[in-house]
C-alpha cells in the first residue's frame, strides 16, 4: 500500500491498528488462545461477559484427564507430592509451596496418585456464575485421548434450546477426543446448580463443577447472594482404586480384597441398601481426608472457608456424589437454617443438620457466632458400616482473625439428648430415626416455597395425566438391572433428538411380567396443549429396598406429596411394609410393580385427597424412599427429548432412565448443521 498517496488511508489505518491493539487480549484472542489464557487465569469465562448488565456469559472448558498428587511447574519435571503437617510438599525435598499455588494442586483424598478428569486443569472444575436470563455459551474442548464426553447443565430448565442438554445419545452425539463442542443456553432458573459429565459415570472421575445462577435485582429473594459471604461446596463419595468402569464393573460383580473377601455392601439407619461401591473418603471442592481408622486421618489440606464474627454466610451445597447421600452439619455450629433447594428458595428452616443426595443442591445460612477459630464442616454418609472406619467429606470453617489448625481434629457430631433440642434432620430417605436417638426427620412435606418463580397456581387443574414410573432393580434371581417400569434403559446410538427416525424405541416386547432391555420413552402433551402431568414416582415391589434420588431433565416441578414405606420403632423397615402393600396395588404376582395403580380407584387421575397445595416446593431431583412414593406435577410447556433417571451414576448406567419425550410435534428444529452422528448399523445391516 502507499500510504503516501492518499493522507485518509493512513490516518483511517491507523486508527484500525489503535482500535486492534487496544481490544487484544480481549476480542482479539483466537479460540485456542481463549481455551489457554482461561486454563491459565483459573477463571472460566471472558473477562467481559456474565457481568450485571451483560447479555452473555462465555466460557470455555477444556477437559483432560489428570493425576492427583502430582505438581508439574512449565519446563521441569514433574513432582510427587506427599502430605506434611496439613500442607502438601514436594515428596523428594520436603520444600512447602506458596499457599496461592498449593490451592490450585489436585489432591482428592491424598491416598495415591490416580487418575481424574480435569476440567481447566482443576478438580473439581471452575465454578461458572451467570446471571438470570443471559445467554450462556460455553465451548468445550475434549483433549481426553480414549474417552468422549458430553455436559448436562442440571437444574437449567434448556427452554427453546432442548439439544443444549448435554445427554450423550439423547440430546446430541458424544464430543469426541480431539473434538469441540459449544453448548448455548438461556440462564433458567436462578439459583445453585452445576455441570457434570453425562455419559457413561464420567462424574465418578471428577468431570463436574458448580454452574451458580444469581437472579436478576428486582426479585425478591433472600440475601446474599452474591460477594465474599457466598461460599459454594461441592461433595463427592470418593474411590481409590480404579476408573468409573471398573466400580460399575465392581457393583456388578463384586469388590475383593487380596485374599478374596467380598468388600461387604453398606445398609442405611433403616435397613436400605447400597450398592457395592466403596466409599474411602469424601471430597469437599475436590479435596479430604483419608481415614485409615475410625479417628486417624492422612491430614491431606481441606478446602477452607475463611468466616468473619457474628457475619451471616449463604453456603450453596452441591452433591455431585456417585451413590452416597450425605448427613451435613457445621461443627460448633448450631443450628443452620436452610435456605433453597436445587436453587428453589424455601421458608428458612432452622435443622441441626440436612441430608443431601447425589444431584440435589442445598443452600443453608450459617451465623458465624461461635468463639474464633478453626472448625470443620462436615458431610458423613449415611451408611452404617465397621466400627474402624469414618466416610465423610470434610472442610475448613476458618474465623479470619484466628490462628489456623490446618489439621484439625475430626468432629463428632452434635449430640441429641432429650433434655436439650431434639437434632432436627433435614430431608432424611426414611420417616424417623431409631427413637432413642432423638433426632427429628424433617421432610419436603414440611417444606414452603418462597421463589419468586414458584406459582403453583400453574398445576392446579382439574384435568390431570397421570402416570406411575417405579425406579428399581426388579426381575428374577440373576437378571435384577436397574430399570424403570422394568425396562432397562438402552441408550441410542444416535443423537436421540435430531435423529428420532434413527432411534428404535420399540418396547413391545415388554409387559407387566417380564423384564426387559430398550430405549424406554414415554410421550407427553402430544397433543400440545400444555397440560398439568402427575408423575407417581415409586420405589416398590421386589425391586425396591434401595432408594433412589430421581432427576428429571427439562423441568423443575412441584413436590406435592412424600409418602414413605412403614417402619418400627426402631426406625427399621418392616418387612412387605412398602406402599404396594398400602395406598398402591401391583397387578402382577412377581412383585415388579411396572403397571401400579392406586389402591382407592377414586385417587385416579391426580385424586389423590392428600397432596400439599399450600405453596409447595420446587425441585428438579428428588429421593424416592424406599418403598415410597413421590407425587410430583409439572405444567408440559417445554418441549424437548427429556432424560428422567436415577442420580446415582452407577444405577444410571446399569439402566435406572427413561426418555420423557414433551409435545413432539412442535419440539424446536436443531441448528443448522447440529452434528448428528451415524451408527454403524442402518436397518439391521452393517455399513461396509
Ligand atoms: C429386601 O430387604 C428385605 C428385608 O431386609 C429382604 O428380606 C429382601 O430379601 C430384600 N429384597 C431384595 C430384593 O434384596
Ligand atoms: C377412597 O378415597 C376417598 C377419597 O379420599 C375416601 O373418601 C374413601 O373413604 C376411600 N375409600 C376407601 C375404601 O378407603
Ligand atoms: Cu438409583
């Protein structure tokens, strides 16, 4: 170019290369600069966005596998870590690192260098905030070598964008190694979420972090909610030994120690089972302490959680466990009050202590007014196991003008003797503890919601449909797969949505007596008049004896009615005691409870003379008690290709989902080019 020639053009090529250099590092970076100075910066999302005021929030993920217990400074090789005194240390010199830097290590339970998934280098991955009603797009890169993968971004309702759901062979094809994916959604509802793997038991190995909704200014809800007296905790049941398909290989099969002993399954307080998965630790933000007994622990460094005098806290407690629910309570620290539920907010409720599930969240308020220093907040499963062991996910309560025990003592829980406050236990999967152990279950019966998105008002009708689905393991002495109404679920090979003519969902070959293995759907509002659907969720017959936390995809809906299965007083189950011996009936004599009814035919058609219509609670992910039932509405007014499935990653896989597919005839056309992906079988026949 001359630029002598024609004065404008300099001055105009000027004021470009300005304009360039001033907004590099911002717009300027390529996707692949994005996906590094994001990896590096530990924050997620462009600087510039997910802001008040903002129309987007945009990310970008990238995950890969990762070992615990390792550093790897740029340039150098890589460094064993070993734990000293509640700090991890390099293992050859001893040498303590910067706090800013130990914070970023991946450490998990500190019992040996195993293999994770990471996202952005992290465990868990970084906490993405957006606020109500932006348009959120993430980019996700999968640099995994072997393993595809895929993100749900539970609790987010996905309205007009059902391919965004992240289910791998429902809502879209698995991201290949190598490959990118951007996932794009509208910021519905406001409140406590996270994202998580959905594929296979991707979550078991750490692929998920917290997705934190704030709602917009002008609703009104219950403070804070934002700012440095916000703390979020994400809990997972953690395993030493192996990648999630040897433990669903190990549930199957069995779990044996080196001489050949059976690891023994875990029961609940009541007599409920779990299956064989083997809970070594629980991690709080990814990291916690290996007990080797009952009271020694490996002193791995906890999450930490630094507190102020007589300041209020909002903590937003997220369960991405496997299998395990989770008894929370603060040491020192009584009562909390609970504040929402899968982001719904409800009617403070001041507890001693609440029971999170895998897939639900709580939020609960703390009053830091305890005398200052260091105290534990403490997640304990609730299996009852040998006397010499102690699985729970721990982290720091620190008051900021302390000293600091870094290795603090574990805590017992608060005792419940009757002359003082009777331990009241939030959301227990039973009705009531042994009855000398003064401890009050309180349940999503006794619960009121307060969101300003609530409006029951909208499921109020008179013309209801209803339908039964039992989560369980029913079937004959060898072939018990977890299934819903009996049918295992059998994923597609397709992406299910955008490719229906290519998915084989016929189940005809199931009944009310056998026990079956396809791709279960059930259609709703095909007719696309919105309708109030009454879902009765139970975990009965045969196959029941588990509880189940169940999640439904595309929806939050109303909790109308818990009802639990018949215990003594002891708080044990009673043999035959579940519902289909009470309010429901089984037709078939084999106990696998696939075509339930109600017992009192005048309940049919959302009858039932009992549901909670003073302003019940929303909840995307509920426990269905064993040998319970759950009832639960949702108006049908977003349509989509919906998973509806056990949140227990083990019983997932083994077939615990179904399909939910809302108003098909006006379900919303994928983007031009959506990626579907073939099979390599079309029309019974091989490609070749
Ligand atoms: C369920 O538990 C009861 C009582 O503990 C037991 O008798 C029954 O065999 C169990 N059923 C299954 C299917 O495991
Ligand atoms: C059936 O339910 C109705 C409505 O709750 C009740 O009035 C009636 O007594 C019940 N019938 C029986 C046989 O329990
Ligand atoms: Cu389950």
């Amino acid at each position: 170019m001359n630029l002598n020639v024609h004065g404008t053009t300099k001055m105009r090529y000027f004021a470009i290369v300005v304009l360039l250099t001033a907004q590099q590092g911002i717009s300027q970076k390529t996707e692949k600069e994005w996906y590094e100075y994001v990896m590096k910066t530990g924050e997620p999302c462009k600087s510039n966005t997910c802001g008040l005021g903002d129309s987007t929030c945009e990310c970008y993920l990238t995950i890969e596998h990762a070992l615990t217990m390792i550093y790897t400074e740029q340039g150098q090789q890589a460094v064993h870590l070993k734990i000293e005194n509640g700090k991890a240390v390099r293992s050859d010199s001893g040498k303590e690192f910067e706090r800013s830097l130990e914070e970023t290590f991946i450490l998990a339970d500190g019992y040996k260098s195993r293999i994770v998934i990471a996202v952005n280098g992290r465990f868990p991955g970084p906490t993405i905030t957006a606020r109500e009603n932006q348009e959120v797009i993430v980019h996700v890169r999968n640099l995994m070598h072997t393993d595809s993968t895929t993100i749900h971004w539970h609790g987010m309702h996905q309205k007009s964008s059902p391919w965004s759901d992240g289910v791998a062979f429902v809502t879209q094809c698995p991201i290949s190694p190598g490959q990118s994916y951007t996932y794009k959604f509208n910021a519905k509802p406001f409140g406590t979420s996270f994202y998580h793997a959905h594929i296979g038991d991707q979550r078991t190995m750490g692929l998920y972090g917290p997705l934190i909704i704030i709602p917009t200014p002008y609703q009104k809800v219950v403070l804070p909610q934002e700012g440095d007296k916000v703390y979020v905790a994400i809990i997972q049941d953690w395993n030493h030994d192996d990648d999630a398909d040897a433990l669903y290989q190990k549930m199957l099969l069995g779990d044996f120690d080196s001489s050949g002993k059976p690891f023994a399954e875990t029961k609940d307080p009541s007599g409920a089972q779990y299956s064989r998965f083997k809970c070594h630790s629980g991690l709080i933000n990814g990291r916690g302490r290996f007990y080797s007994s009952s009271t020694i622990h490996n002193g791995v460094p906890l999450e930490r959680f630094e507190v102020e005098k007589n300041e209020d806290y909002r903590f937003r407690v997220i369960s991405a466990a496997t299998m395990y629910p989770f008894r929370v309570f603060v040491g020192g620290h009584r009562p909390i009050y609970i504040l929402a539920s899968d982001g719904f907010e409800i009617d403070k409720k001041e507890v001693e202590s609440f029971i999170i599930h895998p897939g639900e969240r709580i939020d609960f308020l703390l009053n830091a007014d305890a005398k200052i220093g260091t105290y534990l907040l403490v997640a304990e499963t609730l299996e009852e196991y040998s006397l010499n062991e102690y699985h729970a996910a721990e982290a720091i309560i620190h008051y900021k003008t302390a000293d600091i025990d870094l290795s603090p003592k574990k805590v017992t829980s608060h005792t419940c003797d009757s002359s003082g406050i009777t331990c009241r236990v939030f959301n227990c999967p039973f009705i009531q503890y042994p009855s000398n152990e003064n401890q009050k279950c309180i349940t999503f019966n006794d619960v009121i919601s307060i969101d300003p998105n609530s409006n029951p008002d909208e499921v109020n009708s008179d013309d209801v449909v209803e339908m039964f689905f039992n989560f369980a393991f029913p079937g004959d002495n060898g072939n018990t797969p977890g299934s819903v109404n009996g049918h295992q679920f059998l994923p597609p090979t397709v992406a299910a949505y955008a490719q229906p003519d290519l998915v084989d969902y016929n189940c005809d070959a199931c009944n009310a007596y056998t026990i079956c293995e396809c791709t279960y759907a059930v259609t709703i509002d095909n007719d696309n008049k919105d309708k109030v659907y009454q879902f009765v969720i139970t975990s009965i017959g045969g196959g029941a004896n588990w509880s189940h936390p169940v999640h439904l995809h595309g929806h939050s809906f109303y909790v109308m009615k818990m009802v639990f299965a018949t215990y003594d007083s002891d708080g044990q189950l009673v043999p035959n005691g579940g519902q289909d011996t009470i309010d429901i009936i089984c037709p078939d004599s084999n106990k696998f409870c696939s075509d339930a009814k109600w017992r009192n035919e005048s309940w049919t058609n959302g009858k039932h003379p009992d549901l909670n219509w003073h302003n019940p609670p929303q909840k995307d992910t509920i426990i269905i008690p064993t040998g319970g039932y759950v009832v639960i509405r949702f108006k049908a007014d977003n349509p989509g290709v919906w998973f509806f499935h056990c949140h227990i990653d083990l019983h997932n896989t083994n077939g615990m989902g179904m399909i939910i597919n809302e108003s098909p005839n006006i379900q919303p056309e994928v983007p031009n080019n959506f990626p579907k992906c073939n099979s390599f079988q079309n029309d019974g026949k091989y490609i070749s």
